[in-house]
C-alpha cells in the first residue's frame, strides 16, 4: 500500500503538477542581463567591452528552489533550448511549465553574446549530430522530415566570434552563478567542458545534466584513458589532465549525462563515430569518480527505451520523454523542491 501511494504521489508530481500541456504558463518574472566579460583600453583610452555571457531569464509563479541555468554546444546558442526546429516547445518551456526558473545563455563570443576581437568560420552539422548521412535520414531518427523543421534546424547554427576559450566561457557562467546563487547547471555538446571548469570556479553548481559532452573531460594526472588522449574537430583532446584535487572537484554534486542513439561501432564515419568514444570515455571518468565516492551516472538513452535520438535530445520527437527522464532524477535527488 505504501509503494502505491509512493508511485502515485511521483506520477502526481511529475504531470500532475505544472503539466506542459492544457495549463496557462505563469511568468512572474522575466528579464535579461550581460554578466561576466572583460573591458579593453586602447592606445588612446577609448574601452572596449567584450566576452560577455548574454543572459535570458524566466521565473514561473511559485518557482522551484533552483533554477536550471543551460548552456548550448558548438556552433550553437540558447536557441537550443527553445522551440524546437518543427515548431513544438523546447526545454525552456517544458520546465518553466514543471516549476523551474529557466536561465539561457549565450556563451561569450556566441550569439546575443557576439562581441570579440576575432573571427572563425561554420561547420556543416547534419552528419556530425546524426540526423543521418546526409541528404538520408537515420530509419528512426526522432527528427520531424519536414523541409521547413530542416531549414529551421540548419538556421540555429551560429559562427563563433573569436577563437574557443574555455576559460574565458566559464568565467562568464561563472560570474552568472555567482549573480543568481545556486542552481542547476544543464549543458550540451560543447557546453560539457564548459560545465567541467566553470564548477571549478563557483560554489554555486548545485548539479550538472550534461547531454552528449565532448571534449576537455578531467582525468587525474597520468591517468587519462585512450579515448581521451584523441583529438576533437576543435583541435582539443577529448581528455585532459588535472591534478587529483581538482578530479576529486567533481564528486561534490551529482552529475548525469546522456547521449543519444545511432551511435556506430566502426569509424568508417569518424563524425559519428566520436560520439561512440565519448560515451566510452564518460563511462569510464564516471567509474573513476564513483569509485571515490562520487555519484555520477552515464545514461545510453536506448538502454533506457528511448531510441531514434540525435544530438540533440532536447528538441527531437520526444523531447517530452527525454524531460520526464530529467525530472525524475532530480526527483531522486531531491533537485526539485
């Protein structure tokens, strides 16, 4: 009897409650802000500001204790993590409607976020984030085949203004963190590393949802695996190493992370194929960590029964499934009073 009333009490808060369909969304607070950032002087005085966080902030009626602060990948920004491509809501939404405050970012260099001293170029992105081989589409994929979600998807994509720095990201979400208090980080692609060192710089992270990271992953020193000692499309290894003071950091908040399906064995696609390696790779830091003490878990979304998704579980078919997954984590972690 008491199971049952367990159960029923979760499925309550889960749909019952701030319900992403059928319910009027309820603003009570909204507004935006640059935080972080430099300013440069010239020869002659004149300042210059730049490498700013650009900051979009929405707070519901009755908000949860802590917001979830979201951080895009490459070649992205917070667009990410609203509609999504075929018009349905995204993460931001979906969210707001379960009671949580929502910050999107636009990392420095990036976006809203766009002011820098230097340039670099796009990247072609259907193949990479497995939507297919292009122009043919995964048999399952859990992206809308329609022409316009297509164009609307490739029109997401953003150049960064100025060389990757993660360093100079994290110091923005950082000075972010430290101007709203605690809260949940929640990162994706490129966003991952970025989640990794800004914990490093800010009493603030509560936890780390990380879908499919990539890249700069902390190893204690001499101990990165393989997988981690090959280099990203960035030009960065996918492992990097810290002393084991700062890899001990990381078992300071409970981390999950996804990714998502179509993931290959073989490399004869190596733009697909470095997804299979770093789900290999968290794997492996996230035994590493729990082994100390740490609670990090490592979610392959088709062992979990959601299949077909791409890079971007957050705004694919069943993005609303890919939430419940969320939300009952943090109810287990006691993240969503």
């Amino acid at each position: 009897m008491k199971k049952q009333i367990f159960y029923m009490t979760f499925i309550a808060l889960l749909s019952g409650c701030n319900c992403y369909k059928g319910n009027i969304l309820q603003i009570e607070e909204q507004g935006s802000f640059a935080v972080g950032g430099t300013v440069l002087t010239d020869s002659l005085g004149h300042k210059y500001h730049g490498d700013h966080a650009y900051v979009f902030y929405q707070k519901p009626v009755d908000a949860r204790k802590y917001p979830l602060v979201f951080a895009h990948g490459v070649g992205q920004f917070s667009k990410t993590w609203e509609t999504t491509p075929d018009g349905r809501e995204g993460f931001q939404n979906i969210f707001l409607r379960k009671g949580f405050s929502t910050y999107l970012v636009d990392q420095p260099r990036r976006g809203n976020a766009g002011r820098s001293t230097e340039a670099v170029t796009l990247e072609e992105w259907f193949n990479r984030f497995r939507v297919g081989i292009y122009p043919d589409y995964f048999e399952g994929v859990q992206f809308s085949r329609d022409r316009e979600a297509l164009n609307q998807y490739f029109r997401q994509m953003t150049p960064t203004i100025g060389p990757l720095d993660f360093d100079v990201y994290s110091d923005a979400y950082a000075a972010l963190f430290d101007k709203i208090g605690p809260a949940i980080f929640v990162t994706h692609s490129q966003g991952g590393p970025v989640g990794w060192f800004t914990l490093l710089k800010t009493k603030n992270i509560k936890a780390i949802v990380a879908y499919e990271p990539g890249g700069s992953v902390p190893f204690p020193t001499g101990q990165v695996p393989e997988e981690g000692k090959v280099l990203t499309r960035s030009k960065k290894t996918e492992g990097i190493e810290v002393p084991m003071a700062v890899f001990k950091r990381y078992m300071e908040i409970p981390i999950i992370i996804y990714y998502g399906d179509n993931l290959p064995e073989t490399d004869e696609h190596p733009e697909l194929y470095e997804w299979t390696r770093r789900l290999h790779l968290m794997r492996k830091w996230a035994e590493m960590l729990n082994k100390l003490g740490g609670d990090v878990t490592v979610i392959h979304l088709p062992d979990v029964g959601l299949h077909g998704n791409t890079h971007f579980p957050m705004s694919d078919l069943n993005n609303v499934e890919v939430a419940d997954l969320l939300s009952k984590w943090l109810y287990e972690k006691q993240l969503d009073r």
